[in-house]
C-alpha cells in the first residue's frame, strides 16, 4: 500500500512539473489583468522561456521582450525572471533586470536600461520646447515594490553626452546624473549638482505617477554660451544668481 502511494505521489509531482513545463506562456498572461495603459501583443514559449513581442505602455513601445524562469527559485518557493528587452536594431527602451518576490515582495535587481532622452523629454512640462539628444541609462542595484511606489531604492540615472536643441540650436551640456532613492515611499532623484548647467533639482514620482520637482539653474563659468538666451523665459534669478525651476 505504502509503495502504490509513493509511486502515486511521484506519478502526480512529475506531471505537474511536466504540466507547468510546457504551459504556454500566453495562456498564463492571459489570466493576468493587466493595467488599462498596458498593451501586449504576440506572446510565445512557454512559462520558462518565453517571449513578448511587443509591450505597448501608454505610447512607448518595448520590443522583443523575453524572460527566463529559474527552476531552483521555483523549488526554492521564490520565483526568479531573468528578462532582457530590446534591441540596438529597433526603435524603443533596451536592457535587462532580475524579478523575483513575486509570492510577496516584488524585488528588481541588477537593472540596466537604455531610453532615448527625448522620450523622456517630451513628458516633462518645459517651459520651452527643445529635443534631447543621447541615451539615459538607468542602473538600479536594488527596488523593491512597495506603497504608493516603493519601499527601497538604489540606483542612479546618468546623461552621458547631454544635448539639447531649442530655437533650432544644438547645444551641448555635458555630462547630468541623478541618484534615485525612495522617500516614504515615493521615488525621488537628486540631481548631482557637479555639472555645467548649476543645476540642483530634486523630482518625485508619487501615487498616480504624479511628477513634481524644484531646484535652481545657476550660471557660472562652464554654462553654454548659447543657452544664455533661455534664460529669460525662467524669470528672473534671485539675489544669489539663481534661477527657481518648480514642476
């Protein structure tokens, strides 16, 4: 009797793990209610290795999406998605993360990501129009999901190459960083102030996706020349020489 129960017990653990081996990945994501800005589209593999086409988030689009499932996270009641996106080929945000937690705590790690800077430009309320040149790359060492947006948070944001065109001129700014950081529990990066423009900024994300900010643009001896035009539609600079930025 014990023997017919031991081969019945082990008859039924294989076909789980053969069942959860060959689910196919766009059944799975097909259960999952995903946010009214979220969009996906051609979805194969299976729940191990798959891959996502396309991810469609508002109007950005994120190509070639693939993920890789560790089997020892999973007998270790922690599973672990090694997923990497995009492509230097196409159009669109490129890098890599680590996702495990996903029973409790969702934790990134290791996250590096490659965006064109005018994407993030043309969402920022700017006093004047202007394109951004360049990649930002965004390093994250350790996020981990919590309310409104985070509980922990270590990573920086860097410009590398920073320009910029307004009124039809190409300027370049140099190099910008950010360390990014979590605030009762909403994102917030800082802006190092060691850079050619003066500038000192601090940005919060908060509940919604709701963005605010302030610092000072304060000229000194390595301001761009050609951006000194600009400088009158940001009002005028107090006793100290600085111009107040507020978002």
């Amino acid at each position: 009797m014990k023997k017919t129960f031991a081969y019945v017990a082990i008859f039924f653990t294989a076909y789980c793990i053969f069942a959860i081996a060959l689910m196919p990945a766009s059944w799975l994501i097909s259960q999952i209610q995903l946010p009214k800005n979220v969009a996906i589209s051609s979805v194969e593999g299976t729940v191990w290795h798959s891959e996502i086409k396309q991810v469609m988030i508002n109007d950005v689009v994120i190509n070639q999406v693939q993920s890789s499932l560790s089997l020892m996270s999973v007998l270790m009641f922690n599973p672990k998605l090694d997923i990497t996106f995009g492509n230097a080929l196409v159009n669109g945000p490129e890098g890599q993360l680590t996702i495990s937690g996903l029973l409790s705590e969702v934790v990134i790690e290791d996250a590096q990501v490659n965006v064109a800077a005018n994407i993030v430009a043309a969402r920022l309320n700017l006093p004047i129009d202007i394109i951004a040149h360049e990649q930002l790359q965004l390093n994250i060492t350790r996020f981990i999901v919590g309310a409104p947006i985070c509980s922990e948070l270590e990573g920086d944001l860097q410009w590398r190459n920073a320009a910029a065109t307004a009124f039809e001129e190409k300027v370049e700014l140099g190099g910008l960083a950010a360390k990014l950081s979590c605030d009762k529990g909403e994102l917030v990066a800082d802006i190092d102030p060691e850079n050619n423009l003066g500038l000192s900024y601090r940005a919060t994300l908060a509940q919604g996706g709701q963005l605010s900010g302030s610092g000072y643009l304060t000229p000194a001896e390595k301001f761009p020349e050609p951006l000194t035009a600009v400088l009158s539609f940001l009002g005028k600079p107090d006793r100290k020489g600085r111009y107040r930025l507020k978002i």
